[in-house]
C-alpha cells in the first residue's frame, strides 16, 4: 500500500495551481478546470486541485491509497 493522490480544496484554485507548479516541482497531469478540478503531480504521487467555495477548503484534505488488491487489504 502507499499513498497515489492527496484531494486538496481551495477556494482560489488558480493562484493554488501556480504555487504547485512554480514554486513547488508539480506539472499538470489533466487539465479540468473548465471542470473546477485539475489533477497535478509528480511520477510518485498526485495532487488533485478542487474548487470549493470554502466549506470543505478549511477543513479537509483527502488522501487515496493504491494497493494491489482492495478485497484483500479490506
């Protein structure tokens, strides 16, 4: 099992996307802000950029595993 994706809200969705890929060594993978969404990352893990009007942005991170076989880890 290791961690593959990390659901980050925010509220300024733009501004999130170019501190992860200017500041910080992101790329965009998939481009859906047309959407509210853009999933960015690097070859070991993504980061999924959400938009969100603040209810879930100041309280929540999500946090996906892969594994192998999900019936057997369940």
């Amino acid at each position: 099992m290791r961690p593959c994706a990390v659901r980050i809200w925010t509220n300024r969705l733009e501004k999130s996307l170019r501190f992860y890929t200017e500041i910080l060594p992101f790329s965009i993978k998939i481009d859906g802000s047309e959407d509210g969404w853009i999933i960015i990352g690097t070859p070991s893990i993504d980061l999924i950029l959400e938009a969100d009007d603040g209810e879930w942005s100041a309280r929540y991170i999500g946090l996906s595993f892969w594994v192998d076989d999900i019936r057997q880890t369940h």
